[in-house]
C-alpha cells in the first residue's frame, strides 16, 4: 500500500516557502526572465530563510530535510519561476555526490563553503557526452598527491557563479564508464575558467555556461568515493535530481492551471462565461487531475527514497510524466487564453518558454523511457 500525506511540518515548510515565493520571486520573476540577470539578492534572502542549503544534514550543520521536503519546496519554486527555482535548488542538486560518495572531511569542506553563503554546481555533460553519459573525454590523470584534469564541460548550472563543483572524468579511457571517477574542483584553482553563457529560450534567470579543465590539479583528497566509481554516482545524483524536476513541473503546471480557471471564470464570450461551457469544465477536470497524477508519482519517489527502497524508475516516471504534462498543462492554458495566452504579459507564456527545457534536462525525457522500460524489463 502507499499513500502519503505532508505532515504537519511538511505543510508549514510549504507555508513558509509560498510566503517567500510571493514575497520574493513572483513580483520579479518576468524581470529576471526578461533581462536573463542571475538572481543573487534572491538567493542572499533564500539563504537568510534557511531555503538555499536545506538538504544539508543535521550532523554538518544544515536542516536535513527529508525526500518529500524537498519535493514540497520544488514544486513552490516550479510555482514560482523555475529559472530563479534552479537557481535556488542549485546547491542542493550540485551536493548530492559529496552526500552520497563523500568521506566526513569532504563534507565538511563542501559544506563549509554552503554555510559562507557560496554556491555549487555539477559538471558532468560535456559536447560529446550527454545522454551517452559514459562517453565523458575529460580525464583525470593522477601525477604524485595529485590528479590532473583536462576536458570541457557544458549546460553547467550555475557555473559562472559556484566557488565549487563536482566533476565527472575518466580516470581510465579504456574502462568506459567503469572508469569514470568524480571529484571536488574548486574554482578558483589554475586552469579553471568559465567559458561560453549561454541564451536560452526559457528558465532565462539561471546560469547556464561551459567550463574549461586545463591541466588543473587537485589533490587526490578531492575524488570521492574510489576510482571508477563516478558513473554510478552520477546516475545516483541524477536519481535524486529527477524527483526535484518532476516536482518543479507539477508546481508550473498547477501556476498554468490555476491562471487557466481565473481566465475562465473571467471571461465570456457571446455573453456566456466560458466556466459555464463543458468544454472548459471538462478540460480543466483532466488538466487538475493531471497535475494531482504527476505529485502522487514524484511523492510516491520521495517515499522510496526515504524507505531506504530502490526508486530509479520512480523517479524516472515521477520525471517524464510530470514534465510532459506540465508541458500538456502549460500549451492548454495558453491555447483557451488565445491573442490573451500569447502575448509577453499573459501569465502563461514564459510558463510554455520554461517548460520545455524540463522535458530536456537532467536526461531527456527519451532517456527516462529507456530507463523506465530496463526497469520494467530487466
Ligand atoms: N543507480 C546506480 N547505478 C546505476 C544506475 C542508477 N540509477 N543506473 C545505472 N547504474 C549502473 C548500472 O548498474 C551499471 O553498473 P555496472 O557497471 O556494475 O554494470 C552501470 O551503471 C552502467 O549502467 P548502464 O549499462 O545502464 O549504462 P548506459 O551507458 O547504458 O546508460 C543511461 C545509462 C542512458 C541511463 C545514462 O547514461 C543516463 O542516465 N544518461 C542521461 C544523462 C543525464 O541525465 N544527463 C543530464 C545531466 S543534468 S546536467
């Protein structure tokens, strides 16, 4: 049997992180989105509101919250703005490989640098490696005490503004992904730089850029876990990192959703209010029913994840499924609002822009079906 209900503090998070996102965010979002600024003053007052590191655990000085916390804080931000909700749940997304392969002094480094207010992020696409995810070309040679990298990374969130990353290289080509290892780069050492900013068509307040490796060394104290075993830290990150994506989907579509019933409970058309057409009763009970389909999914992730339980197709499902019908949601809503839904101050058309990159990132929504279907499959 499963069934989740949010706890009392689960709805007092909730409370509190949509009184941030309407205090905070939505009055500037289509600003941010407009002129494509990385949203610092936002992230310093998500810091002060405990909302920037909140998956840090309790023993290294963070909150610890569990799986459907982050659930409930990700579908805020989704509701909000998924650009700036990027920028937020960046460090949280870019910690997973030190939470999950850190040794206790790698945690407390990484986590030092989240209590001093600075960011993270999480290198592991590059030009020739995206959905093929084990062919990464950056190496990662070991040279005495120390490894030396050299590679390309690219779409790295949050690059150009992250005092630390994680970083995936072969430490062994001949091995495939069996010889991928990762590893704590700070950003400032010799030979990082931060190449190519990129334009996007939507979630315009993150920072999306590519990142050089020339022969930039790190101290073997820097590879977490052992050699080779970075592919599967990667796909562990990944796992965690499609819930929150699945999550941000089901908070744009419930935006779409709700910006779509105010417009039908507005507007007439002959004389006649939309909300009393079938036609757009009918279709706003299959959109709600939809985005409710899509929580149960990423809740139903979050609850494996917790029990300890394996929950890669879950959060597999919970990612595709959500993102393809915010998609569904957002395409709806500017359809029934017409010349309305369209225009630059419609409350949907930067929700249709955002969305599609969700069906994009944090693996292709074709990949998620790969994976789901070796699940089911075996
Ligand atoms: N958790 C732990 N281990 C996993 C895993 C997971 N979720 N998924 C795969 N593995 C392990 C497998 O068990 C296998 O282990 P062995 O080496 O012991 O056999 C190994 O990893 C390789 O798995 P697999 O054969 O399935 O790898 P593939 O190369 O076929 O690729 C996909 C798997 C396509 C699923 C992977 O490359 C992928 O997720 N690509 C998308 C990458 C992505 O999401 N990029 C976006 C980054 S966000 S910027």
């Amino acid at each position: 049997m499963f069934y989740v209900e949010l706890t009392p503090e689960h709805l007092a998070l909730q409370e509190k992180v949509r009184a941030f996102i309407a205090e905070h965010v939505i009055p500037v979002a289509k600003e941010y989105d407009r002129t494509g600024e990385f949203p610092l003053p936002i992230l310093r007052e998500a810091a002060k509101a405990g909302l920037l590191n909140y998956a840090v655990p309790k023993e290294y000085g963070g909150p610890g919250l569990d799986a459907l916390s982050v659930a409930v804080i990700s579908e805020e931000l989704g509701y909000g703005c998924v650009g700036i909700g990027m920028a937020m749940n960046g460090n949280t997304l870019s910690s997973y490989p030190v939470l999950i392969a850190g040794n206790d002094e790698q945690k407390r480094r990484w986590y030092q640098y989240l209590h001093e207010g600075k960011l993270v992020a999480f290198a592991l696409t590059e030009p020739g490696a995206g959905s093929d995810a084990a062919a990464i070309e950056t190496t990662a040679v070991p040279d005495g005490d120390e490894y030396v990298l050299n590679g390309s990374k690219c779409f790295c969130t949050t690059g150009g503004y992250a005092s630390a990353m994680t970083v995936f290289a072969s430490t062994d080509r001949s091995k495939g992904h069996r010889g991928l290892s990762a590893f704590i780069v700070e950003m400032d050492r010799p030979g990082v730089s931060v190449g190519k900013e990129e334009h996007k068509m939507g979630i315009r307040a993150s920072n999306t850029v590519e990142i050089l490796l020339r022969n930039v060394r790190i101290p073997k104290a820097n590879l977490l876990g052992r050699e080779g075993e970075g592919f599967k830290i990667a796909m562990q990150t990944l796992d965690s990192g499609r819930i929150s994506v699945g999550a941000m989907a089901v908070g744009l579509a419930r935006r779409a959703l709700e910006a779509t019933i105010d417009f039908v409970n507005k507007y007439q058309r002959g004389g006649k209010p939309l909300a009393k057409s079938q036609y757009y009763q009918f279709k706003i009970a299959d959109l709600g029913t939809a985005v409710e389909n899509a929580r149960n999914l990423v809740y139903k992730a979050c609850y494996l994840k917790e029990a300890g339980r394996p929950f890669t197709k879950e959060a597999a499902m919970a990612k595709t499924y959500a993102t393809d019908m915010a998609m569904q949601v957002a395409a709806a809503a500017v359809e029934i609002m017409g010349p309305y839904g369209y225009m630059k101050d419609s409350p949907v058309e930067k929700l249709m822009r955002d969305v599609k990159v969700m069906q994009i990132y944090e693996g292709t929504n074709q990949i998620q079906r790969i994976v789901i279907s070796r699940q089911l499959m075996g």
